[in-house]
C-alpha cells in the first residue's frame, strides 16, 4: 500500500464520477484506486479495458496521480541523475548550439530538462516543453524557479498538449527532444516518431529504452508494461534518417536500458531552420492558425476556422483537443 496523497482522496474519486458521466476520463475511479491500493495504474487501466498498449488517456491519468514523484525520484537520486543528464548533455552539445529552439515533448516534471540544460555549452536555448499532465508541468515549473543551478531552462513555455498531435506547425523548432517520453507507447511508435519529425527542422534525438539492447529479464519487463520497442524500423517509417545510435553506459535502471537516437527528419522541402515564433503554433484539431488573445479577464488562444478556444490555465496552455471549447467570439 502507498499512503493516499491529497489530490487522490475519496472525495476526488466521487467528484470524478460526474466527469466520467460526460464522457471524459471514463476511467478515473478506476485510476484513482488502483494509486491508492499501490497498483500499476496504466496495468489496471489495459487489464480493464483488455488493451495491449497504453492510450493517451491512461498516460495522462497515470501521470496525473503521479505528480511530483519525478521531483522525488531527482531528490532521492541525485547523484545518479547528475551522472545521467552529464552523458545525456554529452550527446546533445553537437546539436544544440546557441539560438537553438528546442522542444522537450513528454517533459514530465521538467527535471531531465532542467538538468540537461545545464550541462550543455553557455548560449542561449529557446527551451519548449508539453506533456499530457498539467500537474506535472505545473509542479515542474516551480521546481525549476525554486532551483538556481538549472536557470538554463527556468523560462521554458510549457504547455499540455498530446505527442500525436503536437499543436505546432511544420519545422516550429530546431530540435525535438524525449526523455523516456516515448517509452510508455508501444503500438505507436511510427505515428509519434513521425510527429517529432514533422516539428523539427534538423534534428529529433530520443533517449528511450532499447528492448533491443535489454537482456531476457529487462525484456519481459518492457514487454509487462507495454514499453516502446522498434524505434529503428519506426524512425524509417517516419522518413527519417537513423544517423547514430549511442547507448547510455550508466542509465537510472539497469532493467531499462538507455539509448539515444540521432535522427535527421527528411521529407521533401524540409527547411533548414525552424520558423519565426509567431508562426509556429497551430490548432491541435483542424491544423489551422491558433491566436494568442489577452484580454483583460485571462488569457487564451483561439484558432478562428474552426471557431476553437484552447484555455490557459495557471499560465499553461490546454493545447488538446479534449481541452477545447466552441467560441464564435473567441477574438473578443
């Protein structure tokens, strides 16, 4: 048993019946016990539903219930993620010269990033990151502003958004980056591998589980929990171009071996550098122009084909398409 965090009390299991009744998150309840009970969250949810892999709304819940066990498991493990984001940044430091805009897609609480940046060359970085948990964006951000020594990503935009379905335009960034981001979705892995490419306008590097360089126990392991496997074969499905594989000598857990993957995106009319940041958000749903719109009541962006509003909440985005709202005066 796992002692009961506030934010997973039985007063939330009841209030999320209603919200299940709508049509979204059917499964809270069930999330929401298996957490208490100190289950596999995402397992119970496959179990439920007799899935094989992992949706976006198990992810999403999973990592919801979560939130702020990144920041412990940095705190607790300090020295090991040190030496980590050391060999990660060593990696990443031929990619990412200044003026780079990067984005980490799957973020998770910022930590991974926070201490990555901090170990690449002096220069400016445009830092981006998403996830599918607010929470964890959110307690993400103050763990950055409450640590001087990753000021490199302090000011990183944040918003929610879907991997699938990242809310930004052809060639937005520089650089895609995931930090085990991908590792919870096997079955997609070309459909998300395709998207990181679609976004950047040089390179996509993924530090994420090889279950092929795992031996026999890591294998059952990654299959258990429906982890990524493939990712060679899937960045060629994508149209991109596998140019180096590097594995991680000291990974956090030696049953989840590490391997970063160097990948040129390469479809026809690639540009050489990302666009200008105005351009480079769009609706998650149609595709089309998404506007920033300050108003003196809130903030919100608003893509006017479709006539979708997309909420800001807490200073982060809602870029999803649950997220949504109709507004036909969403410009006002």
């Amino acid at each position: 048993m796992v002692p009961v965090p506030p934010h997973v009390s039985e007063g939330a299991t009841q209030v999320s019946e209603g919200i299940r009744r709508s049509g979204r998150y059917e499964h809270a309840d069930l999330a929401m016990r298996a957490w208490r009970e100190g289950r596999n969250v995402m397992g119970a949810l496959r179990e439920r539903e007799g899935a094989a892999g992992n949706t976006p709304e198990m992810i999403e819940l999973a990592c919801e219930l979560q939130a702020g066990s990144n920041v412990r498991t940095h705190d607790d493990n300090r020295a090991a993620v040190d030496r980590v984001a050391a060999e990660y940044a060593e990696v990443l430091a031929p990619y990412l010269p200044s003026g780079t805009r990067v984005i980490d897609a799957g973020a998770g609480e910022l930590t991974m990033l926070g201490a990555v940046a901090s170990r690449l060359p002096a220069g400016h970085r445009s830092w981006l990151a998403c996830d599918l948990s607010w929470s964890r964006l959110h307690v993400g951000r103050a763990f950055l502003a409450s640590r001087p020594e990753y000021a490199a990503a302090a000011g990183a935009g944040c918003f929610v958004a879907e991997m699938g379905r990242l809310p930004l335009a052809d060639s937005a960034v520089d650089v895609a980056l995931t930090f085990h981001a991908l590792q919870p979705n096997r079955g997609r892995e070309a459909e998300l591998v395709a998207e990181l490419t679609r976004v950047a306008a040089r390179w996509v590097v993924l530090f994420e589980p090889s279950w092929e360089h795992a031996d026999a126990e890591a294998r059952r392991r990654m299959d258990t929990h429906g982890y990524v496997r493939g990712l060679a074969g899937a960045i060629a499905a994508a149209g991109g171009e596998l140019v180096d594989e590097i594995p991680i000598r000291a990974p956090l857990d030696p049953l989840n071996p590490t391997v970063a993957r160097v990948v040129r995106p390469r479809p026809p009319g690639r540009g050489a550098v990302a666009m200008p940041e105005k351009a480079m958000w769009r609706c998650p749903v149609s595709g089309g122009e998404l506007l920033r719109v300050d108003h003196p009541e809130g903030s919100w962006l608003w893509s006017p084909a479709p006539l979708l509003l997309y909420p800001v909440v807490g200073g982060i985005p809602l870029l999803t398409g649950s997220s949504a709202l109709f507004a036909a005066r969403g410009d006002a």
